[in-house]
C-alpha cells in the first residue's frame, strides 16, 4: 500500500471543492445573481450537476469549465485556484475560536531553523 | 467495544513500520502515514490537530503538555488521518469521551471516539501489550506495576488501565488491600 497515493487522495478532492466555491462565489456576485437553474439551462445541464460541481463532488469537466467561465463573464482563470497552498485546507469538523487558529497556524507553519522533531 | 475494522488499521501501519516492540515510534509512524509533525505552543486546551491542506497533512502537537500526552496525541491525530477523510481536527480533550456511550454518543464523538481507539491500538499493541503483562494481565490496583508498565509503552496510566480493561488483562483485585501477593 503506497501512503503517497493516500495523500492525494486527500489532496484531490480540495481542489474541486475549491473551483466550486469559487464558481457558487461568482454566480451569486453577478448582477443579478445567477441562479443554479439559469446557469445550468445554459449549459444544458441539470440543477444537480451544478450543485455537485460546486461542493467538490463532481470534478469538473475542462469543457463545462468554459461553459462557466463564458457564463459568469470571467475567464477560467478565475476559477482556478492559483496553486495547491493552504487555501485548499480542509474545514475543521469542529468549531474552532480566532485565537486557536491563530496558534494553529503558528505551530503549522514552516519552522525557519533546523528540523526540530527528530527522534521517536 | 473495540472496532475490529480499527485496530486492523493500526496494525497495518505497525507493520508499515517493522515495529516490533515498545515503545511505539509514533512520530516516525506518523510520517509514514503521510503527516509532518509540527511542535510547539496551543492554547492550554488544545492537545494538538491535524490539520489537511492541498500541499500536505500537518499534525500540530502541544509542547506543553507531558510526553506520554504528546506521544497520544499524536496516536490520535494518525487515527483521524487514517480514519476520517476531508476534515480537519482540532483535539481538545481525550479521555472523558471514552466513558460516554458509544450509542448514545453525536457522530462528533464518535469520530473521536474511534480515534482514541486507533491511539490506543497503535501506542499499545495487543500483541506487546499481551507480551509485556503475561496473558493473564495485571493488577490494576498494583500501582508501581501499572507506572512501569506505562513507562515501557510511553502512556499515561490512565491511558494503560483503559487498555488494560478494553483488552480484558486487568486483574482487579480490591478485596485484600494489605496482601499485594502477586
């Protein structure tokens, strides 16, 4: 079992998640906002399609990317998050306060000095 | 009740491993599940996390608190990695949760739950565990012997004694306080 391939199986999946908020993001910033049902008639897709393309489920399709891109009038450079980073982070499955993040950020963060963790 | 689908998640990744003994190397095992361990400074409450983003799996531990708590931790943080896909945790408070009701218990306590499980049978292996207190178990009464027994497995005794039951090798002896024979 290769835990390479697990990691990108955790990794995939954010992308997606993050293409769809962005385009959930951009439809409703339209004036006036676009619908689901407007955006999916145009693209000869069902309300669901959109749906699932906007939380992550369906990984999105080059072509229909384009639909929506010439849909919303923006390229699909603005769909496209810049680079895999930390803003694809998964979502906590709890509530967690500003101060805690705070300091979860701190300890994630890449250590400037030598690697500290070394041992059992 | 221990999930049999857990523990054989755990023994895969001992055996990914080679680990053959005691204590268990529960950082190295967390690379090799695919997390970097970051150290440092969380608010008192926090234990550690493990936090999922595109460019890699990070698992926080608290460096306040005590080695066998930190080494748990990071037990437990592995277990949400291997466990629970796409979300991200953060681990306030272990052990209360064991005591609650698995039944009863919200699908939030449960994932919990089922990491603790995961710690628990990653950091104390049926096998060394069985090794190390003879099938017959010991005395959870037996205070110095629990300590060292704890000791060899980098646990808490709390930790210890909840395996030990879990595993049914805690002898319970109260009757006779004065007469510790074994």
């Amino acid at each position: 079992m290769s835990y390479d391939a697990d990691v990108d199986e955790q990794v995939v999946p954010a992308v997606y998640r993050q293409i769809g908020k962005r385009i959930q993001q951009l439809r409703s910033l339209r004036v006036p906002p676009v619908s689901q049902t407007s955006l999916a008639a145009a693209l000869n897709l069902s309300r669901a399609s959109i749906t699932n393309i906007e939380n992550g489920r369906h990984r999105i399709q080059v072509h229909v990317l384009y639909g929506i891109a010439a849909e919303l009038g923006v390229t699909i450079r603005d769909l496209l998050p810049e680079s895999l980073d930390r803003a694809a982070q998964y979502p906590f499955a709890q509530h967690v306060t500003q101060n805690e993040r705070a300091a979860i950020e701190r300890v994630a963060a890449p250590k400037k000095k030598g690697v500290r963790n070394a041992g059992s | 009740m221990l999930d049999p689908r857990i523990t054989a998640a755990a023994e895969r990744l001992l055996t990914l491993g080679k680990v053959q003994r005691e204590p268990v190397p529960v950082r190295q095992l967390a690379k090799l599940a695919g997390a970097l361990v970051r150290r440092g400074t969380l608010p008192e409450d926090l234990s550690g996390f493990l936090l999922r983003q595109a460019d890699g799996t990070i698992i926080g531990v608290n460096t306040d608190h005590s080695e066998t708590r930190q080494r748990f931790t990071i037990a437990h943080e592995i277990g949400h990695l291997v466990l629970h896909p796409q979300q991200s945790y953060v681990d306030r408070r272990f052990f209360p949760i064991h005591f609650r009701d698995q039944r009863s218990s919200r699908a939030e306590d449960l994932v919990e739950i089922q990491a603790n499980q995961f710690a628990a049978d990653l950091l104390m292996p049926k096998r060394l565990l069985e090794a190390a207190v003879g099938r017959k178990g010991i005395d959870i009464e037996d205070q110095p012997e629990v300590e060292r027994v704890a000791q060899r497995f980098g646990v808490s005794t709390q930790a210890l004694t909840y395996r030990l039951i879990n595993l049914q090798l805690a002898r319970s002896t109260t009757p006779p306080k004065k007469s510790s024979k074994r």
